[in-house]
C-alpha cells in the first residue's frame, strides 16, 4: 500500500475556498443527499433515541443557509451539536434498535462536520471527517464523503488494487448467456464475493490512510 502523502495545507484550503474543484465543502445540495441517505437508512423506525438524530439533521438542513451567512453563537446550532456528540459515543460494534451504531456514528461525525465548517473552524471540520473513514469506509466512500474519497483518498490506493477492481467491476454477471441457470447463478455468486473482497481492501487501505494523517494532522496542531 502506498503511503499517505496528504497536503494538508491543500486540504484546509479545499475546505475554506468557495469555489474549488476539489469538493471538501460542504453545501445545501450535499447535505441534503446526506440527509436522504439518513432517512433511507432510519426507515419508518419510531424510537426516539435515533430520531434524535434524524430531527437534529433536519434543523441543520433547514437552518444551513441562514447560519453560513450568520450564524452568531445561535443555541439551536449548539443543541444539535450536543445530539451529534452523543451519537459518537456509542459502541461502534453494537446496534441501536436494529441499526449499526458505525452507520449511525459516522453521520453523526458529517453532522459534526457540518456544524464545525458552519462555524468556521475548518481544521476541526476535516478531523471529522477522517473518523467517517476510519468509523466507517464504505459509507464514507460511497454515501458521505463520496467527493473527498475520490479527490484525496482515491490516489493513495494502491494502483493494483484499484486495476483488480476496475477489471473485476466490468466483467460481466455470466461469460455464457446459455450456460445452465446453476451455472449462471454460481457465476454471479462468485462476482459478487470477489468485489466485496475487494471492497474490503480498500475499506482498510482507507482506514490506515486516515489514521495515519490524522495522527499526523493532530500533532501538526499540538
């Protein structure tokens, strides 16, 4: 695997820029794709305690434009803050009422996220966002830092892996459209295992790619 090279100098002005190509900011119409992705994930699930958290991303997404332009120590921006807080705390192995505490913890770390790039405190924001790596890679990837994996974090990869994957996500479901119904299902069986090997393999070269510049990052503040 290849070693972390990350500019952070490059990450916290990706962050602070309004107009970079780079994508670190965070703005209404990804928030409101996280918010989706939130909603998807709680269903039609009644308890209160991760209603919580759903409430708490529905006030950030409501309030996102009016506190970028003036936020001004408001007690709700606060609130929220302290509902995400306690979200990750909880122990990332369990699950609260039928629902991984990771998936939970690591939108709780984007609405941290949020709430810190609201405030200005950009350094802080980006430490959020390596713990979703860390907490969570393939949600990270895929559903809340899908820009950021692909900008900083992809290039890392190792080029192996990400040839092994590309190959492996375009071969097809069945080489022989006339092979026997067992045959085409064993194919795709062993496809969809074979990807998610791979998915596990980037997952942890995501995982130490964070861990290492966040300890890094962490002790360039100290």
């Amino acid at each position: 695997m290849q070693q972390p090279d990350f500019d952070i100098d490059e990450l916290c002005y990706a962050i602070e820029a309004k107009d970079n190509i780079k994508k670190v900011r965070v703005d209404y119409e990804n928030l409101k794709l996280v918010n989706s992705n939130l909603n998807k994930l709680l269903g039609d699930n009644m308890d209160f305690y991760p209603n919580t958290i759903k409430f708490a991303f529905k006030v950030l997404l409501n309030h996102f434009k009016l506190w970028m332009d003036n936020w001004n120590d408001n007690d709700q921006l606060s609130q929220i803050e302290v509902i995400f807080n306690n979200f990750t705390k909880i122990q990332t192995e369990l699950h609260t009422y039928g629902i991984k505490n990771k998936d939970l913890k690591a939108f709780a770390f984007y609405g941290l996220h949020a709430v810190n790039f609201i405030r200005g405190e950009y350094r802080i924001s980006i430490i959020n966002i390596f713990k979703i790596f860390i907490i969570n890679p393939r949600m990270a990837r895929y559903n809340l830092c899908s820009d950021i994996y692909n900008y900083h974090f992809h290039p890392l990869i190792s080029e192996a892996l990400k040839t092994e994957f590309v190959n492996m996500a375009k071969k097809p479901k069945c080489e022989d459209c006339n092979d026997s119904i067992e045959k085409m299902r064993t194919d795709s069986d062993l496809r969809r295992y074979r990807l998610e090997e791979i998915e596990q393999k980037i997952d942890y070269e995501c995982i130490c790619i964070a861990e290492k510049t966040l300890q890094e990052f962490i002790g360039d503040l100290l």
